[in-house]
C-alpha cells in the first residue's frame, strides 16, 4: 500500500496539469447526453433526407407569397417585430 500511494504522489507531480481543474470537473464529461450543451447529429430522425431542401423552399416561397398578399400594415408591424428581434439578439450577443 505504501508503494502505491508512493508511486501516485510521483505520477501525480509528473501530471499535475491533469489536476488542476475544480473539485469533481471530471463528472462534466461523462454527464448524460441527454443534458444540453451535447449536441447528437447522429440521430436518424434529426437528419434531414434528400427531399429536405426542396421543403424548405417551398416553404420559403409559401410564406413569401402570403406576405405579398397581405396589407401594407401588417407587413410593417411584422418588419419592426423584426428589427426589435435583431436588436434584442445583437444585445445578448454583447452582453
């Protein structure tokens, strides 16, 4: 028992930058994927198909012609929403 808590001293002082991080820092990495940051792009239903764009535009282009066709006013109120957003965004950003 001595010897190896001689040789873990050792091994310890040759490594120490393996311990400088905060009591119990190692958890971090074997948390539960499931817990965000962590980010799975493997899932199969996350992944988009082929046919993927193709939707997307369409959608795109759905919503561009329902914003033609509606008035003037309701087209401005949505673009200041928008601007409100952007600032609201650029502010976290910094912040």
């Amino acid at each position: 028992m001595k010897e190896q808590t001689e040789q873990f001293i050792q091994l310890r002082g040759e490594n120490d930058e393996l311990f400088t991080g905060a009591k119990n820092s190692a958890t971090v990495g074997w948390r539960p994927s499931i817990c965000p940051p962590v980010l799975i792009a493997s899932i199969p239903m996350d992944t988009p198909g082929p046919s993927a764009a193709v939707s997307d535009q369409e959608e795109r282009e759905e919503e561009e012609r329902e914003r033609d066709s509606q008035p003037a006013v309701k087209r401005r109120r949505r673009d200041s929403d928008q601007e409100l957003l952007d600032l609201i965004r650029e502010a976290a950003e910094r912040g």
